[in-house]
C-alpha cells in the first residue's frame, strides 16, 4: 500500500537506530586512531618546545614540588628538561607516530586485503587502551617514585601492561583480517605485519627487563641494554617499517599509476626485516658485550640503506609522469617530503654507526638531531601523507585543500629540517669541543645557538600540527558530504 | 595472484571497505640486484675490517678504582637519581648542563669556583646534597636538590666516581 509521506505523523516514522558506545561501523577505529594521533601532535610539539626550553633555560624553567596523596604520602614531581626530553621522545613515538601508524594500517588494510576489518570493535577499544595507557604514562615520566629507566621505556609498569594489551588487540584484529583475506596481499601488508609483531614483542622485552629489575634485582646494566636494544628494534621495525608500509600504498594510489616494482618492494622487505634486527644491536655498547656483536649491529645500520634506497627508487619510478603533483600541497607532496626524509635519515644513520663517526659524537646531540629526522621528518610526512589521503574518505567529505595544508607541509618541512639540523651541528661542534678540550663554559654558551635554531623548529613544528588539526575541523565542519563508495572495477582509477 | 586453499569469503557490502587492487609491475631491475650485492660486499668488507676493538663503558669513562660501592653500584645510583637525562649520556654534558668528566680537577661552572674555593675537599658533595649553608645562595641551574633521594653515603660513591672520569 503506497503511503504519503506527509501524512505521517512523528509516531509513525520508525525508530532510529540506536548508536553503539563503541562504535562497529567500517573504518571507526581507523578513524579514531588518525584523529587522536593529529591532537598528540600538538602535545609533541608542545613537549619538545617546552624540553629546548629548558635546557635554555634551566632555571627558569625546572619545577620540583610535592603533591601530598592520602595513601601514598607526597608525591614528587619533577619537570625538568630531562623528564621534558623523556617525555617528547615518547609521545612522538607513541602519541604521534603510533596513533598514526596504526590507524593507517587499519585503514589500508581492508582496501588492500578485500575483506571488511574483522574487529572493528576491538580496534576502536584498542584505541581507547592504547591512549589512556600513552596518557597515562607520560604522566609517570614526571613522577620520579614510579617512572622506568631507559630510552622509550620510561612509562610506568601498568601503563607498559595497556599498551600491549592494545597492541594485542590491533594484531589480532590485522592477522584476523589478512588471514581471511582474498588475494595475495601487497607489500604494505607485509611490511605492517612484521611491524605489528615487532613493535608488540620488543616493548613487551623491554617492560619484562624493567619489571625484572624491580623486581628481582636484575643487573642494571644488562637492563640498560636489553632496553637499549628494544627501543633501536622499535624504531627501525615499527616506526621506519610503518612508513614504508604507508608510503608503498599512497603513492601509487595518489598518483593513480601502478606501482613500478613489486619485485624491488619485496627485496626491500626482506632485507628490512633482516637488517633491522640486526641493526638493534648496535645499541649493545658496554665493555660486557663482545666488539664484533656491537660493530655487527652498526654495520647492520649501514646495510640499512639498501632497503631505504631501493624503496625510494621504487616510489620515485611509481610517481614518474605524475611529478606535477608535487607542485601543491596535499598527498603527493607529503610523501615525497617523507621518501627525501627517509633517504637522509638513513644515510646519516650509516655516517653515525661508522667507527670513527662514533667517536666523535657519542654523547653529543648528533645522534639526537638525525632520530628527528627520521621521526619528525621521515615517518612524520608519511603520515601526513596517509592523513591527507586518508581523511577526507574517513570523514566522508569532499575535500580538496586549503591554505592550511600549505602551512602544514612548510611549517612541517622546515621545522623538522631545522630542528634536526641544529641538533646535529651542536653534536659536531660539541664533540669538536670535547675533543679541544674546550671550557665546560665555551661549550655551553656555543650549544646555547644551535638549541635556539632547534628550538625555532620545534615551534614550527607545532605550528605546522595546528595547521592539521585546522585541516580536519575544516574538513568536517564545512566541506561537502561525499560518498567515496565505488565498485571494484573503478576503484583503482577513482583513487580510492 | 590468489591462494589456492582458500574459499572466498563474502563480499563487502560496507562502500568503505571494497577491494580496491593496486595494480603492480613485477620485474626486479639487474641495477636493484647489483647494488643491493655490492652495498653487502662493502658491509662485509667494513666488518671484517674491524672486528678488534673493545666497547666504552655503558655510561662514563674507564673507571678501575672507584672508593665507595664501586663503579657498578655508582652506575645503579646515577642511573636511579637520573643524573644522565640532563648531563647527557655520557655525563658529557648536553645543552646548557655541564659535562661531568673532570670533576677530579673542580668544577666546571663559574658560579661553583667560590664553593671550591672554600671546601676543595667535599664541594662536590655538598653541591649535590643542596642543603648545606655552604650552597645555600647559589644558582642552582635547574639542579635538583638530592638530600632527601641520596644517602650521604650514595652521594660519596658517586662523587668518587665521577673524580674517575677522564
């Protein structure tokens, strides 16, 4: 029977759905994992302002006081630049990249895997974990009663327990996916599984080490070096594979050409997932590690090139013919800021691993200042890339831009240039110092203009993080509702 | 390519999560294998080149006679103040915190020398402990006051450490 609609009253209409609290719909955990991560930029960028801040500005810029507890009596605080340093470098890590990372990975892998994210629960709980125990544990760092040691494990131990049980819950979520996947999957998802696996097996290494010395008193330097090891495994399995991963499925996506290489993507792989091991443990630097284990860990950092390099060739070839993208702002532009990224990180790695480069810089800023290049710089523009491809399909609008994205590739660009250019001119000149015997007092006062270019960076990277988060408001609030439902065939062509 | 074994599930029916290939080209350029051969031929070569040597200290310098508990529980107790997040690594200072390597010949910063001056023997302790009249007017520079976290016997094994280094 034909009803007319105008004759219905508001008891007729039926009921509305109701919303789940954790959300089930396609792509709601990969939605959650990109939006989140953009708002830790800005804190990132917030913690690495306040860090050169403070090593400026020591005095004016370190706080100790006492909160008074009920149960557990006062309570130390200590912000410092060194717990201001700790806590940068983690929510980079953890808060930016991530959060960035992961949520790419669950957005590329149903595209590429054919079948729906089995989990899309899980996912979105994962990502409640996951932030709660980031949020958590930066917190801890500036609680010296119950902050870890060691580089990127200096959370606290219940914090470490929720990461990885939402790291659990991601990798179970993928594994479910890729195992019930159609086809053959392509290279991103090799990249991402190794990755996957690794990140949640050396973090959990390096919490079990810290626990063990609390305890059961492990030996303080074998826990030293088993964090060491961890976290150089983390950011070459996670935060270097993640990028890769990401930048083999945007590039031939945003510029619409087939990707040049298969062949060459797959040597790239397995030579990354054998070299970053082995690169790990150049960390292992005491007198109680053999020399030829350590060396063979730099000389590992050395290889890395090959895989970086026979990456970038592959995307730079992909992009041939559709080089004009590069000329505005938006995917396109990004990636090829992250592969540039990608190629000067390495090579700088390799420079730093060799024998004599070490001497000269070890315990100087030039280790420091060529991590940011591969962090804010290389894996950073790599998730810009995914952000800005990835978006506007999430957020189901029609969005081609603005002014803003424009900020954020040059304010991003420059500030992760110039921060990790400082940063490594202060190394050089430190160790120069170090080397002239110079005053403990000339040292300072030459380090004090490098930490204030490396600060000026560091504001433009905050900036160029608002200019993300004015993106996606934008997007969201004022652009046109689109539909980017298309059908297998025309998939590929429409750029899905 | 498709996996033989492996019925295939039921299609998508989400608009957002349909199978979208991307199309590849599967040749290996000769260049890609070469090169990738001839990075490991110098990799290996490098290796071979430097296999002796033996590996610094995990923080600090050589340390063969430290007094008090001994290097290694110096090491446990600077690692625990969190001495190296402000003076680097390897105590060699970074930013704006001094190096702490030389501290046998006094100290580094202008503002200590008086202190130094006056107790040629103990500055160091008193300057990490804070409490004392002797340290009481000084700019403290961002360091923290270790009184109440360090035992006066801690501060000396440290102290005595860090007189070891180079």
């Amino acid at each position: 029977m034909a009803v007319n609609p105008k004759k219905l009253r508001p008891y007729d209409e039926p009921p509305r759905g109701r919303r789940s609290l954790i959300p089930q719909a396609p792509d709601s955990g990969a939605t959650a994992f990109l939006v989140v991560a953009a708002l830790w930029l800005l804190v990132t960028a917030g913690l690495g302002a306040a860090w050169i801040g403070g090593l400026l500005f020591p005095a004016q810029l370190t706080f100790r006081f006492e909160i008074p507890l009920p149960i557990f009596g006062a309570f130390p605080i200590d912000i410092s630049p060194g717990t201001d340093g700790a806590a940068f470098a983690n929510a980079l890590v953890y808060g930016w990249l991530s959060n960035a990372a992961l949520g790419a990975i669950l957005f590329i892998t149903p595209r590429i895997s054919g079948v729906r994210l089995v989990g899309e629960r899980t996912a979105f709980l994962a990502m409640l974990a996951w932030n709660l125990a980031v949020a958590g544990g930066l917190s801890s760092v500036y609680m010296p009663r119950i902050a870890q040691v060691g580089r990127l494990a200096e959370f606290a131990l219940p914090f470490d327990g929720l990461m990885l049980l939402g790291l659990l819950m991601v990798n179970v979520v993928f594994w479910r996916t890729v195992l019930a996947a159609r086809r053959l999957p392509f290279v991103s998802i090799w990249f991402f599984g190794i990755a996957l696996l690794a990140v949640m097996g050396f973090y959990a290494l390096a919490a079990a080490a810290t626990a063990g010395a609390q305890v059961i008193s492990l030996d303080e330097t074998l826990v030293a070096l088993v964090v060491g090891f961890a976290a150089r495994a983390i950011e070459t399995y996670w935060v270097l594979g993640v990028a890769l991963g990401t930048l083999y499925y945007v590039v031939p996506r945003a510029t619409g050409n087939p990707l040049a290489s298969a062949a060459m993507g797959m040597l790239a792989w397995l030579l990354w997932a054998g070299l970053s091991g082995i690169s790990a443990l150049g960390a292992l630097v005491d007198t109680s590690v053999p020399f030829w284990v350590t060396m063979l860990g730099n000389v590992g950092t050395l290889l890395l090139v090959t895989p970086v390099f026979l990456s970038v060739a592959t995307l730079a070839l992909t992009i041939q013919g559709r080089w004009t993208l590069v000329l505005s702002a938006g995917t396109i532009a990004f990636a090829v800021v992250s592969m540039a990224f990608l190629l000067a990180a390495s090579l700088l790695e390799a420079i730093g691993s060799l024998r004599t480069v070490q001497g000269l810089v070890r315990g100087t800023e030039w280790p420091l200042g060529a991590w940011l290049f591969g962090t804010l710089g290389t894996a950073t523009f790599a998730s810009f890339a995914i952000v800005d491809h990835a978006a506007p399909r999430l957020l189901r609008r029609d969005w081609r831009g603005s002014v803003l994205t424009d900020a954020q590739l040059w304010a991003g660009f420059a500030g992760a240039t110039m921060t990790g250019m400082a940063l490594m001119a202060a190394g050089l000149a430190h160790g120069s110092l170090l080397r002239q015997a110079a005053s403990p007092d000339e040292i300072t006062n030459t380090l004090r203009w490098f930490l204030i270019v490396a600060g000026g960076g560091m504001s433009l990277v905050a900036l160029g993080s608002a200019a993300l988060l004015g993106t996606l408001f934008l997007m969201y609030t004022t652009a046109r509702k689109a539909s980017y439902a298309v059908a297998d065939a025309t998939a590929a062509a429409a750029g899905h | 390519m498709r996996w033989p074994m492996r019925p295939p599930p039921p299609r998508a029916t989400e608009p957002m999560s349909v199978y979208t290939p991307i199309e590849t080209r599967n040749a290996l350029p000769r260049w890609a294998v070469g090169l990738t051969v001839l990075v490991f031929l110098v990799g290996g070569v490098y290796f071979a080149g430097n296999l002796s040597g033996e590996n610094p200290p995990i923080i600090g310098g050589p340390s063969p006679s430290a007094g008090g508990g001994g290097p290694a529980v110096a090491q446990a107790i600077i690692d625990q103040a969190g001495c190296q997040s402000c003076h680097g690594p390897d105590l060699a200072g970074q930013g704006t915190f001094p190096s702490l390597h030389g501290v046998k010949d006094g100290p580094v910063s202008e503002n200590l020398q008086q202190l130094y001056a006056e107790h040629p023997d103990d500055w160091a302790n008193l300057w990490i402990a804070g409490t004392d009249p002797a340290v009481a007017g000084l700019d403290r520079g961002g360091m923290p006051v270790f009184d109440e976290t360090l035992t006066p016997e801690q501060i000396d094994t440290v102290v005595e450490y860090l007189k070891t280094l180079p």
